[in-house]
C-alpha cells in the first residue's frame, strides 16, 4: 500500500512520510532498502570527484563560489595536476571520475575541459566519466559527448520556476537549466539531476512537484542533498542562519525521507549520497547508502585546493587527502555491512533499461 501511495505520487502520502520520524520513519526506510537491494544488493560504486576549478561566471545567491564572493581564491587545476589526481582513481580502481568546477562559458574553458575527457578518455579508456560544469550550449554538450564523457550531472536546484528565480539573478533562467537537461538527453548521456532539500521558501508541496518533475522526465541518476547556509552569500542572513541552525535536524530528517522516497519511486536509477549529509552527521552519506543510495563520491581533489571549493559551510574532508578519504570511506561502507565495488563503472541501470528494454547485470 505505502509502495503504490509513494510510486503513485498520492500527495497526502508523501506529505505525511517526508515529515516521518520515529516508528513511521522506520517503515520508510525499511521499504526503501528492501527495494534498492532488489536492484543493487548491498553495492556500492565509486566516483572519484576532482574539483577541478572554482572559477564560476554565476551568482546564485546559495552557492559559496559564486562570482560575487571575492573572498574566496580561484583557482584551475593544471592537466598535469589533474593527471595526478586520474592515477590516484585509477590506482584506487574507483571506475568513475566525474569532473566538477563552476560554470565558464567562454571558448578558451570549453576547449580545456575538452583536453581533459580526452586525456582522459586516451590513458584510462575504461573510466567512466561524468561532467558537472553547468549549463553550456548543445554543440558543446556534443563535443564533450564525441570526446569521451558518459554522464552529465546538472541539478534543476528545484522544480518551481518562481522559487528558482528567487534564488538566482537575472541573467539565470529555469527553463535554459531544463533545456540543457533536454539537450544531454538528446545526446544519450546517462543524465542526473536533483535539488536542494530546505532551501529557504521552499515548501513541502515543492518537494512533492520535485517528484513530479522527476518522474515526468524519467532521469538516469539523481545527486541530491541538503541546502547549506554560506555566510558570503546574498541568501544568508543572521535571522536565515538562525533559522537554519534551529531547522537543521528538520532539514536532515526530511532529505533522509526525501531520498527514500526517491528509491522507492525510481528503484532502477543511480542515486548519489551527497557529500552535504555529512555537515550534519559523520555517518549522514553512510545511512544514506543503507537506505537509498548506491553511488558516493569521494573528494579526491588535491588537499590544497579543497578549502578554495566549499559550496557551503562545514564541507568535511577540507584537510584530508584522497587516500584518507579512500581509507575512511571504504571502511565506513564496510563496517555498516554493505559491500564497496571497484573497477567498474557502475553505470544506471534505468540508463540501459530505456535503451535495451533490459537491465544490464549491476
Ligand atoms: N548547500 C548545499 N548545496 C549547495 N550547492 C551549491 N550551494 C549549496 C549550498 N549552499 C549544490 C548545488 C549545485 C551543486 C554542485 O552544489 O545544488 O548544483
């Protein structure tokens, strides 16, 4: 019944359960495990993550890099820096690499990134790559794609075009982020999205069209998490951080449910646990994959650049190296009983069930 309520989008049911603690809480998670290990048994797969630029042309009034906070270095990794860090994936038999930095738009960027998933595609043909550079125009997004990268990530932030304008400037538009959604699809990448849980003025019946949009556009791979406060952001105020500090077990309970949810609505598609659980537990990404995740990310950006690359306050790892994060999360994942894969890709099931009509062996 709970399983039919939540896949049917029955909106008492999902305003009830987003909001679940205690014993319904438990019943919600239960069913969400249950169903992701039909499909993924206890795995895990890995993308290593290198953060490779915090140059961002952008504004959006949450995010910490944005162009407007002069606080913060800028920095572009080298190709032989970035080099360096695709060995350590490759030594680490992560399978994945996804390349994140802010938003550039200009020819000289798009030509870098373009070097980097070809070197990248020349010395390890068998990694998976991902891109997660924002939106850019479909013939890039094509190039790209004919270089090598297999997955796009490019979160809609939230389905509701008004609340996304307050929380962007005038030069952002919601439905440009939907049409380079519409664009990666076109150019078969396995494409992800997800939003932000507990943005300020987002309401419970905002999450519920976040599912609705979800479902209508069937995406391959979801990376969703908690909103963040960033003391040198336009969205924070002393009275917002005073309500978020006040909100903060809310907001982790409700994108816990969220992600649950999530699971039990798309059973077949990859979903990551984002590294912002973390602000708000040790074990928030760990519990995460228990209930409804099968991908993380380890940072494995170079320790130096890490505190230039902080989205939001109380980023863990900021100090720590690729191999510590290696070490802490492999264990982590092993302690709580379920199971690490190395060298594969761990590419979205639901990916090769659209193109094949069949899944593809996990
Ligand atoms: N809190 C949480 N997530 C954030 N992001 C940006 N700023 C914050 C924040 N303050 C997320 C956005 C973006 C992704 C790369 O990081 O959802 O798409």
């Amino acid at each position: 019944m709970l399983q039919k309520n939540i896949q049917k989008i029955d909106k008492k049911t999902i305003l009830e359960y987003l909001e679940a603690t205690g014993q319904k809480q438990a019943e919600l998670f239960s069913l969400s495990k249950k169903i992701k290990e039909a499909t993924f048994k206890n795995k895990v797969h890995f993308r290593g993550i290198i953060e490779f630029s915090n140059l961002c042309q952008n504004n959006c009034f949450y995010c910490g890099i944005r162009k407007g906070n002069k606080k913060t270095h800028r920095y572009k990794m080298s190709l032989s820096e970035i080099e360096q860090t695709l060995d350590f994936i490759d030594q680490s038999d992560y399978g994945s690499v996804v390349f994140q930095s802010g938003e550039i738009q200009t020819k000289v960027w798009r030509d870098y990134l373009l070097k980097i998933v070809t070197l990248t595609k020349k010395k390890y043909p068998k990694m998976g790559i991902t891109i997660s550079c924002g939106e850019q125009d479909h013939e890039f997004y094509k190039k790209l794609r004919q270089a090598g990268a297999d997955r796009y990530l490019l979160r809609i932030e939230t389905s509701n075009p008004a609340l996304y304008k307050k929380l962007h400037p005038k030069n952002m538009s919601w439905d440009n982020r939907y049409k380079c959604l519409q664009s990666l699809k076109k150019l078969d990448y396995q494409v992800g999205t997800g939003i932000m849980v507990g943005l300020p003025g987002q309401k419970l019946d905002d999450l519920v069209d976040d599912l609705i949009f979800f479902k209508d556009n069937k995406f391959d791979m979801y990376g969703l998490g908690p909103y963040v406060v960033h003391d040198n952001t336009p969205l924070v105020t002393p009275s917002v951080k005073k309500a978020w500090k006040k909100n903060k077990e809310q907001i982790f309970n409700r994108t816990l449910n969220f992600l649950a949810i999530m699971r039990i609505m798309f059973p077949k598609a990859n979903i990551a646990a984002a590294t912002a659980l973390d602000v708000f537990n040790p074990l928030g990404r760990i519990k995460v994959l228990e209930i409804s995740a099968n991908i993380i990310m380890p940072v494995v950006t170079p320790t130096k650049r890490r505190k230039d690359y902080l989205l939001y306050e109380g980023k863990p790892c900021i100090s720590e190296g690729a191999d510590d994060c290696y070490d802490c999360l492999t264990s982590k994942i092993k302690n709580w009983g379920l199971e690490p894969v190395f060298g594969e890709q761990g590419n979205s099931p639901f990916y090769y069930q659209k193109k094949h009509g069949q899944t593809k062996r996990i």
